[in-house]
C-alpha cells in the first residue's frame, strides 16, 4: 500500500492493522510516532514514513516484525524507549533487515543492542550522537560514537554527526566488510 502521496494525518490509522498479508506500506504522516500495533502486519517487508515533522518514534514492536527487508523513515528515527529496551531486544532479531534509515543512535549499549538485533543489515543511513570521553587507544579525550564492527554484513554506511563539533578526535569501529563510507558534519583536524 503506497499512501506517501497524500497526508494520513496525524494520527496512524487504526484499519491498516488488519491488512496482515501486506508486504509493503509507505505513508505520509504528522504522526510522530507509530503505534505497537503495527506489529500486526506480520507479513510486511518494506516500511516507509515521510514524517512530516521532526523526530519520528518508531514502537519496540517493531523489531517483532521478522519478514522486515527495508525500514526508511525520511527524518530522524528513535525508538521509544520508556521501559529498558536491552531487555526487549534479548529475543528480538530482524535477521532479514537489509537497510535501514534514519535511525538517531547514540553511544552506549542502548544504541548497541539495537544494531546488534539487525545482524545481516548491509546498508545503514544513520544520525551519531557522540559522547565525549577517554580514550586508552588515543591516550586522551575523544568523541565516541556506537560500535559498528560486529555488523559484518554492512557493505554501505552513511553517517551524519549530530554532536558539536569537538577539538577532540573521534574514536570509530567500522566493519571490515565496509565498501562504501560518507560522513557528513564531522570534524576532522
């Protein structure tokens, strides 16, 4: 079901939870966020959302969602994190995921389990929130940023820094499989 061409509206519409064998949805919403309930639609591969306003909330129920291939959501994406979400993630994999933008992640081991559930994910487009630090391997202050090196399968990444701009040096991991790399509002001196 492709709805991006016109507004849904503000709120997710309710109906769309009993069309279990759709395969794939695109929306255009003011929602900022999706209900668990989309979970539902066991069935989907592609999920697409043009928010038409700022940062989007994606449900933890999502990562339920094991036929999922693509997740593309046009602004910043987070996960709505009122109960520990390490804990829901323990049995949750989206072992199908391919690609998956816009997530906003930030560094620590919220960020970690959340990458760590997509394992075959090969194209990720993502907004890095740094966390400044000490590094043993630079020997002094740095930016970090979420681990990436356990995404073997990532063959394209894009990242856009969403911290201020630091006089300190950035600390990565990036995969090995890594073919493609764009980074954009980062730093460098």
């Amino acid at each position: 079901m492709d709805l991006v061409s016109i507004n849904i509206g503000d709120t997710f519409p309710c109906e769309i939870r009993a069309l279990i064998h759709m395969r794939y949805f695109a929306a255009r919403t003011g929602a900022d966020s999706i209900p668990s309930t989309i979970a539902d639609l066991w069935n989907l591969e592609t999920f697409v959302v043009k928010g038409l306003r700022g940062e989007f909330r994606l449900p933890r129920s999502l990562f339920r969602m094991f036929k999922l291939k693509h997740i593309h959501v046009n602004n910043r994406a987070s996960f709505s994190l009122h109960d520990d979400i390490c804990e829901s993630l323990d049995n949750s994999r989206l072992d199908s995921l391919e690609s998956f933008s816009t997530p906003r992640l930030s560094y620590g081991e919220g960020a970690e389990k959340i990458l760590r559930s997509m394992p075959n994910v090969r194209k990720l487009r993502c907004i890095f929130q740094g966390s400044l630090g000490y590094s043993r391997k630079l020997r002094g202050n740095c930016v970090f940023y979420p681990r990436l090196d356990f995404l073997n399968q990532l063959e394209s990444l894009k990242l856009l820094s969403n911290s201020v701009p630091a006089k300190h040096p950035h600390e990565f991991n990036f995969p090995s499989k890594l073919r493609e790399l764009t980074l954009s509002n980062f730093v460098y001196r």
